[in-house]
C-alpha cells in the first residue's frame, strides 16, 4: 500500500537531511551557510572538548550556538522543501494539502536548534510525521461510536458508481460482527441490476441478516423497514447500502435526501476509491457539499501506490478517514488509523 | 445457486481488472510516444512536428520553445520542465504504470483461478445431480 509515496518520501527525506548536514558540515561556519555538500555525516560539530583557559560565559554561550547547536535558516531547506513539494504533487496529493504539509515541515525545521545529541534525520523525521499527522486528521472509530451511542446506530453508505460500495458494506457487516456486535444490512441498492442478490450472497456469507425488496422498490422504503425490524429486535447496527451515483444527478440526489430523511442515519459515509486519486477528493468535497459525509471509506488502496487521496481527502474536506480497504476478502479492511500510516510511510532507514 | 452468484461476482470484478490494465496500457503508451516525439523534437533542426487536430487531419507546427515542457506531474497542477526532465518524469511514470500493471494482472490471476475453481465445482455438482436423478442446488 502506497509503496511509491513512501520511497518517494524517503528520498526527499534523505534531501532535507543532506540539506541540514551542510549546515552543521563546517564547524567554524556561521550557520547560515549556503551550497549544500553531498551528504555529510548527520552528526556533524561534536562538541569541543574542555578549553585550556578558563572559558567566559559569553565563550559558552558562543560554543552552544555555534558548535554544538544548529539552526536552519530558510535559505538551507528552500531547495529540499520545493523537492518535497513535486514530490507530494506527483503523488496525487493535493495542492491546498500539500502547501500545508510544507508550511509544516518549513515552521518546524526553520530557526530550529537541534540539540546536542539530537541526529538531522530525528529532526526531519518528526517534521514530517507532525505534518503528515495534520494533515491525516484524528480518524474514526466506529466501535467506539457504536458504543457511545443509542441504538441502533444507523449508517447511510454513499457514493459514485463502481468504487466498492456494496463490498465495503458487507466488510465492514463482518468486521462488526466479529467485534460482537449485531448487524442488520438493507438492501438499498434497487436500481442496479444484481445489486440486491450480490448483498444477500455476502450478508448469507457472514451470518447477518438482510432486509430486502424486489429490484426497482423504493429504496427508502427498504431502509425504513431495516430500521424497524433492527428497533424491534434490538439489533445494534444498521447499514444501508444505497445505489452509486454522481453528485450532478439531482434526481438521484433528491432520492438520497428522501432517503435521509426516512431513515435519519446517525452516520453518512461517502465511499470512494483510493486510485482515483485527487478525483476522489474532488467527488467526496461535492457529495459532502450536496448530502453531507460524516466519515470517508477508500477502497481499492493496496492498489495504489500513490497515497495521494489517503493523504489529502481528510484535509480537503475536513471530514475523517475510517476504513481503507485492502484486498478481496472480507477481513482486507483496516480501520484508518493516521499514527500507523504515517510510520508505515516514513518507516526504514 | 450461491456457487454461480459468486462466479457472477468474480466475473464482474475481473471486468473492472481488465479495464484498469487497459487504461495502464493506455497511459504507458500514450507515455512512450511523448518521450519520442519530445526526443525527436531536440533532434531536429528546424523543430517542426506535425500536430493532429483530430479527425486525422494533421499540419505542420514549429514548436516555439522545444526545451519548455509543461508537465501534469498529478493533483492537477501543471510544471514547467526541461525537455530532459520531463523525459526522465515520464519514464519515471513508465516504470509506475509497469509495475501497477503487474499488480493488477497477479490479481486477476488469482481471479481467474478462483472463477476456474468454481466452474468445477458447479459442473462436479450438476454431475452428482444428473446421477442422482434429481435436480438439486449447489450448497
């Protein structure tokens, strides 16, 4: 997942590095000191051993901010910042979320003294984790909100054609279930043909119960009924898989509002697929725009090696990640989890 | 029954593989011939090429600034690059697309396999059932 980014990333890392290692090269130097040199050791200025005479405060002071300690001024990183930035931008990461990155990474490198001890690669390392975790935003976690919440907990699923709805709603049926608690699915995909068997061959699949109607019913009326049948049993969670469809429909969008209204869902998820990268961004900022998005599924992410929309999404349109999608089967689905990615991207030497 | 459903899912799926590798195929060539033609370009003297306007009409253009390449490195942004830069990018999305290519086509191996399983499984069924005498459903 994401491979490209990564190693993309590791390479303006490696950059920032030999950018900030010039700086601490020359020991004599002001720190100021332009002209990158290929990659000097990161641990450069040891500190100076003890002076014969006896030294001044001010020889202190001047042995800490000119040897031991190293500020970066802007001038040093320009050339590694702007790499950093076609960087992201090849990877599909947006451009509003990749200014933000930068200004990150430039505010928490520039006038930074690194302390004694403290190697360049720690500095831009925890630079870019800072960033990319502002970016990345909280995530969600659905078990906890599950809990914390009446029941049952409704939950709408929306979004284009062909991007994995109805198989995210049937992972995400399982992973519920495996966390213990009951599921009810509706079926409230009338319009595609199949759509209705191919929910009720996965929820027979994993031991959860459907409520459906004939192909072409109103499918408000089918997650009215879900809700009921979860209020009279006591079923903790209620996903409605609805029909794809663009954002510029104003029919189906219309339906979408009935439906909002019918079943009034505690949860509006907006599923998209990973490789589609900044399009996903875009459709997810006009679906939430037009319907609203409490949450953000992307699937189809072990195909991409980019990251860009994993990356940007949250960002973009302020509205948290929580599930990716990762294979065909159903436990190939991992909550989102920022801390995690963010290892996994900056993780290796 | 729930035999065939899954086939019909498999199948639908290995269509959408197929028509990813198709657009990766699409890209990747769609790449090459621009690393030609920008090659091509430094190449000749008087840097004429010839633009097609569509319809398979084509004219004869000079190209102002042949070492001026406007890229669209993603995100929708659009950079100006040296002629060898943008040689070097697009070969850099060559290898991408290549090795996305490989992903997608061991997946819809694996796809292929399962849906080949399958069929035997329905045959060896509908086999059993014959003998049997009796039409009977598959799981």
């Amino acid at each position: 997942m994401f491979g490209g980014l990564k190693e993309r990333l590791q390479a303006a890392r490696n950059r920032l590095n030999s950018s900030i290692g010039a700086v601490a090269a020359p020991p004599e130097a002001e720190p100021v000191a332009t002209t990158p040199a290929p990659a000097p050791a990161p641990a450069a200025s040891p500190a100076e051993p003890a002076k014969t005479a006896s030294p001044t405060f001010v020889d202190k002071v001047k042995i800490l901010v000119l040897e031991r300690e190293l500020i970066v001024s802007e001038k040093n990183i320009a050339d590694a910042l702007s790499e950093l930035e076609m960087t992201l931008l090849e990877s599909d990461v947006a451009l509003p979320v990749t200014d933000a990155i930068i200004l990150h990474v430039q505010k928490s490198l520039v006038g930074k003294h690194r302390k004694i001890g403290e190697s360049v690669d720690g500095m831009v390392v925890s630079a870019l984790k800072t960033a990319l975790l502002e970016v990345l935003g909280k995530g969600f976690d659905l078990t906890e909100y599950i809990k914390t919440h009446p029941r049952p907990v409704k939950i709408l699923f929306t979004g284009v054609n062909g991007t994995g709805k109805t198989t995210s709603v049937a992972k995400i049926g399982s992973y519920l279930h495996k966390q213990g608690f009951s599921v009810v699915i509706g079926a409230g995909d009338t319009y595609r043909a199949g759509a209705i068997e191919q929910i009720a061959v996965h929820a027979e699949r994993i031991g959860i119960k459907i409520i459906r109607h004939k192909e072409g019913a109103d499918p408000s009326a089918v997650l009215f009924d879900t809700v009921q049948y979860a209020i009279s049993h006591k079923i903790d969670v209620v996903l409605a898989d609805t029909a794809g469809r663009f954002h510029t429909k104003s029919n189906l969008m219309n339906q979408l509002d009935k439906i909002k209204r019918v079943m009034k869902p505690d949860l509006v998820i907006y599923v998209d697929e990973a490789v589609a990268g900044n399009d996903a961004v875009i459709r997810a900022a006009e679906f939430d725009k037009t319907v609203g998005a409490d949450a953000i599924v992307l699937t189809k992410a072990d195909m991409d090696s980019k990251g860009g929309a994993a990356i940007s999404i949250a960002h973009t349109i302020g509205k948290p990640l929580m599930f990716l999608g990762v294979g065909q089967s159903y436990d190939d689905i991992i909550p989102f989890d920022p801390a995690g990615v963010v290892d996994e991207l900056l993780d290796g030497a | 029954m729930m035999l065939q459903q899954y086939l019909k899912d498999y199948g639908q799926q290995a269509e959408i593989f197929v028509e990813q590798l198709n657009l990766l195929e699409n890209g990747r060539m769609e790449a090459s011939a621009a690393i030609e033609a920008l090659e091509a370009m430094v190449a000749s003297d008087d840097n004429t090429v010839l633009l097609q306007i569509g319809g398979g009409a084509s004219v004869r253009a000079k190209v102002l600034e042949p070492e001026k390449i406007l890229v669209a490195i993603g995100a929708e942004v659009v950079v100006e690059r040296s002629n060898k830069d943008a040689v070097e990018f697009l070969k850099g999305r060559i290898m991408e697309m290549e090795a996305s290519q490989k992903r997608v086509s061991e997946t819809l191996e694996k796809l292929r396999a399962q849906m080949t399983e399958i069929t035997k499984r329905l045959e060896y069924g509908y086999q059993q059932s014959q003998q049997m005498g009796a039409p009977q459903e598959e799981e």
